[in-house]
C-alpha cells in the first residue's frame, strides 16, 4: 500500500468500515477489506508515532530555550 497521510489512511479506513457494516458483503469481500483496514492502522500508527516525535523534538527545543 502507498504511503498516505493520516488523514487519507483514517478516511479509506471510514469507508472500509461502512461497507462491512452495510452487512451486503461476501464472506471474501470482508476478509479482504478487514486485510486493508489493517494495513491501513498500521500507517495511521505510524504517522501519529512520527507526529509524536515532532512534538517530543520541539518540546524538548522549547524547553532548552525556557534554560537560557
């Protein structure tokens, strides 16, 4: 799967969930798009890891500057 941004991620994740509620699918369809979901958490994780380390980096960059 390509890299997408969280907000990209989380909206297909949307959509996956709203077809599988939707209760029309095959047994294969779903599997199939319960795979995708995964994949799909997965890069949301990792982009809110990546945005967790942002912050901790300008944290840490504020309070250096708060010491001088």
């Amino acid at each position: 799967m390509e890299e997408l941004t969280y907000e990209e991620a989380s909206e297909k994740l949307n959509e996956i969930i709203t077809k599988i509620e939707s209760g029309t699918l095959s047994i294969n369809e779903a599997l199939k798009l319960i795979e995708q979901g995964k994949d799909l958490i997965k890069i949301c994780y990792k982009n809110l890891d990546k945005a967790k380390g942002k912050l901790t980096e300008i944290k840490e960059t504020l309070d250096k500057l708060e010491e001088i």
